[in-house]
C-alpha cells in the first residue's frame, strides 16, 4: 500500500496499534483517552483493541463513541481464552497491517510516539523494534526503598541514545512498547501462551522469551529511543510484597518450564544457591536496613520459587 506520509515520502508501510485489555475499565478509560492524542503517522494506521474475557465494564466503554477521536480507525474483537498472550496471538490473527504495535492497557504513550516508531519502520525495516518506557507514580509518591534497579520490574526500559539495532540479550524490548513486522511470526511463533500475565496473576515473561527468540532466530530487532510510552504505576505495586511475589511467581514457572517431565526431586545445587541468596540478604538488611535488602530478598524469593516449582509444580 503506497501512500504519500506527512513528510512527503513514499511510505509502503502500514501499523496496527493492538492494545490488549482484561478487566481495567476505569484505567482503560485514561489509555484511550491518550491515544487519542497521539499525532497520527503518515502511513495507514488502526487501533485493534482485543477484550481479553472481561467481567467488568470494558465491553461497556468499548461499545462507547465518548473516547473516539476522528480519524481514528477502530476494531473491538473480544478473545475469551483468558491471558495477555493469547490475547496477544488473537491481535496478531486479526492485524491487516505491515507491522504491529503492541501496548498495555495502563499506558499513555507520549504524543510523537507512533511517529517515532513510523520513522525506523521506514529507515531500516526491522523485523521488531522497541521504545522507551517510563513509569509514572498514581496515588501517591514514590516510596524510599523503591531504588532506582527495581524500576524494571515497573516496565521501566531505556537503552539510552541513539536508536541502534539490538544483538544482545541483555538488551530486551518490553511488552509494553513493542512492535514486529506481522510476517516474523509465521517463521518464529507467537507468544508462548504458559507465560505473561493471567488475569490477576502477578506473572510475565512472554515478552523477552520472544526477544531471545527473535535473537537466536537472527532477525533484525531496533532500538527506538524516542517512541516513548508512560507506564501508569498502580499503587498496590508500590509494595515490597508486590516484588517479593513478582519473583516467587517467576522462579515458579522457570522450574516447571525446566524440569518438563523428569522427577519432581529439585537438583542437589538448588539448595546452596537459597542459602547464599538468604546469606546475602540478611547480611544487606543488617548492614544497610530494610531499605536497601529487597532486590537480595527477591533473589530469596526466586529461588524459593524455583525449588517449589520444581517440586510440585504441574505444567500447563
């Protein structure tokens, strides 16, 4: 599809925004209400919006015309299959466009975000590509022990400058604020669906599971600094307990994932490895205080996780 952009160029390119929902109504609401400020790109665009089996008012706030901009191309399609990947493999089925661009449903992506990301589909055609995420505090500020490390697990992302193309796994792109060219999946698969987020479990993985496949499947993945999404930051995660169970959660299905069909009896260096992680922590909440030993009792947590997984964890 040819189309003359906003900068007077041919652009054979076309973006589906797919933004996933379960269950968010009233923070859903201020998403649309972002996108609907987004500066529209020069090429073709949609927003396909994929109601994940919710309970609550989304169908009703979907159905609306309230948060609809002019312009702005719609699809609702509901996926009653609950879980953010198989929702996210529906928006893959039903995508039209070249590239898609996936989003969460507690994000307000910044207004030249779609812009950002229309300027490096046509400059390099990757085969996926991510922005920058940062993390904005509701109800309530930051709280004291909440160090600058763990703003990852809040979704926080940035590379830093300039947009570059990524060939290391330690450099992931989040589910936040990514996008593939719609045919990758064919060769590579879609999102595994026994990681990410299930309903109110606190769980993930499915996005830099793609990234390490996307890596070792040699396909071009970029960096782009300047699409920049804000990730609006509930205040039941700003909890210790919160991270604690993020990590227990994730230790939980690595194990499982792991120890497939073999015995249930957890491997022998598990234990000396939870017996250092409990060393370490301890030894940080002595030294420094309960501010400064969390990211050592996630560790705790982890491997807490790990051993029980693998223990009596059943796999999907």
């Amino acid at each position: 599809m040819n189309v003359i952009s906003a900068q007077g160029t041919a652009a054979a390119t076309s973006l589906t925004v797919a933004l996933c929902t379960h269950n968010h109504a009233q923070r859903l609401e201020h998403t649309l209400r972002g996108i609907a400020q987004v500066v529209p790109p020069g090429c073709p665009w949609e927003l396909l919006i994929i109601d994940n089996a919710s309970t609550d008012a989304t169908p009703q706030i979907l159905a609306s015309t309230d948060w609809r901009a002019p312009g702005i191309k719609v699809r609702l399609v509901r996926e009653d299959q609950l879980g953010l990947s198989n929702a996210r493999n529906r928006a893959i089925r039903e995508a039209a466009s070249d590239y898609i661009v996936f989003m969460d449903d507690d994000e307000t992506p910044d207004p030249h975000w779609l812009r950002a990301y229309e300027e490096v589909i046509l400059s390099q055609r990757p085969d996926a590509l991510g922005g920058r995420i940062e993390v904005m505090f509701e109800g309530g500020g930051r709280p004291a022990w909440l160090q600058d490390e763990l703003l990852g697990f809040l979704g926080r992302l940035d590379h830093g400058s300039p947009s570059r193309h990524l060939t290391e796994v330690g450099t992931p792109i989040f589910g936040g604020n990514f996008g593939f060219r719609r045919e990758i999946f064919a060769r590579i698969g879609g999102f595994d669906s026994g990681l990410g987020r299930m309903g109110t479990a606190n769980t993930g993985g499915e996005d830099t599971e793609m990234y390490r496949r996307m890596i070792t499947s040699g396909c071009s993945v970029w960096w782009a600094r300047d699409a920049v999404i804000h990730h609006r930051i509930e205040a039941h995660k700003l909890r210790r307990s919160y991270f604690l169970d993020l990590h227990y959660r994730q230790g939980h299905a690595e194990a499982v994932r792991a120890r497939g069909p073999a015995s249930r009896i957890p491997p022998a260096y598990l234990a000396p490895q939870l017996w250092r992680a409990i060393r370490a922590a301890l030894s940080e909440r002595i030294r420094h205080g309960r501010a400064a030993s969390l990211r050592k009792e996630m560790n705790v947590a982890y491997f807490l996780g790990y051993i029980l997984g693998w223990a009596s964890g059943s796999r999907a």
